[in-house]
C-alpha cells in the first residue's frame, strides 16, 4: 500500500492546469513507465514508446514544470535522467465533477489505465512464456470480471477493506526476496438498468462472471 508521503492528491481548482497538462495521453504513459521500471531518460523512454527523443523530452519537461516527475541521480553528464516524483496520483471524482474539464480528466486517466492493464497483461504472459518468472505465480496470478450488486455504502466499505487488507500484505512482504512487483487492477462501476434505447447504442460486453482459480476481481 502506498503511503500518504508517496501519494499526490490532485485538486481540481488549484492544479487546473497541471490536470490539463497530464490529459496528454504521452504524458501519461511516461509517468507510468517511470512509476513502473524506474529513473530514465528521455532517449531511453523514446525506445520504449516509438516517440522521438525530442518528443519525449519536451512532454518530460512539461511534467516536470507542474511536479510530476523530477530529476533523477546522474548517471554521467551526457543526458538528463527522470524520475517520477510520485508513487501514486489521486483525486476525488466527485470533485471533479464539479469544475470545468474535471470529466475530461477523468475519463482520460481511466482509458490509460485500461490500456495500461492490456500492456501489463502482455507482458505478463511474455514473463512466463519466456522464464522470467517462475511458474509459482501460474495460480495466484489472474483476471476476473464480476457483476455484484451493491449499494453505494457497501460499494464504498468494499474499497476501504481492500485497502486495508493491501496494506496489511504489503508491510508483511516488505523485504521477502520471493516478492514481485504485482500489477494490480480493481474497478467498481455501476450500470444503470438496460433500456431499448441503450441497447441500440450500447452493444453488450463480453459475458460476465469469468474466474480464475485464484486472484484479483474486477
């Protein structure tokens, strides 16, 4: 679990433009990429993502000016190396909603995060495909997609209990060799009821409820 020190807690009225400046899909994925393998360059992050070097480090610098990433220790003093300046960025939706571009924010930063999860998932099965990763992690590893039905309180204890149990497994694991960095997901989205309406606009979504023998929900 993340502690608060670790964490950026976006407001939507005094960080209005460092939100429009994160909606940038690039920049989103550069700060992601730093969060996930470390201190980098730009030159570095070009290879990763097919970009130029000379994109990837104007986005960097745009980062750095509203303090989402900072510069890392030097290697040498050839090139500038990254560094996300934090482990996590939060918000509240519902003060998002509230202000001008807010929804857009959001919106943004959930699509990334949907494309993030297929990256990961990729790379997950490259990991085992490939021996990086020994095959203990076959049953623990998994996707699942359930459709319980919730009221908002329960729905909001529901992700106060997974924090805290989170937590709890984190500071357990913390120094055992045998740890992995885990790429976790966790969603709670509520429909509203099917209408002929929506089912004209809305094609279904793949079949519900699919589980793996043991793993996250979501």
């Amino acid at each position: 679990m993340v502690s608060e020190d670790k964490k950026r807690v976006l407001d939507p009225e005094s960080d209005a433009t460092a939100l429009k400046a994160l909606t940038h899909p690039l920049r989103i994925r550069l700060l992601g990429l730093l969060r996930m393998d470390g201190p980098a360059t730009a030159s570095e992050l070009a290879a990763k993502t097919g970009e130029s070097s000379a994109s990837t480090s104007y986005h960097l610098r745009v980062l750095a000016k509203y303090a989402f990433v900072v510069e890392a220790e030097q290697r040498d003093g050839r090139e500038r190396r990254w560094r996300a300046a934090h482990a996590v960025t939060s918000w509240s939706n519902r003060e998002m909603d509230g202000v001008e571009g807010g929804t857009v924010f959001v919106n943004a930063m959930h699509r990334r995060q949907i494309e993030h999860l297929q990256e990961a998932l990729l790379r997950h099965e490259a990991d085992l495909a490939e021996g990086r990763l020994g095959r203990e992690w076959l049953d623990p590893a998994g996707i699942s997609d359930l459709l319980p039905r919730l009221t908002p309180e329960s729905l909001t204890e529901l992700w106060q209990a997974f924090a805290d149990k989170l937590a709890e497994l984190t500071a357990r694991d913390d120094g055992d060799p045998r740890a992995a960095q885990v790429v976790l997901f966790t969603a709670g989205l509520p429909l509203a009821p099917r209408t002929a309406a929506t089912d004209q606009t809305h094609p279904d979504p793949p079949s519900p409820g699919t589980e793996p023998d043991a793993g996250g929900e979501a």
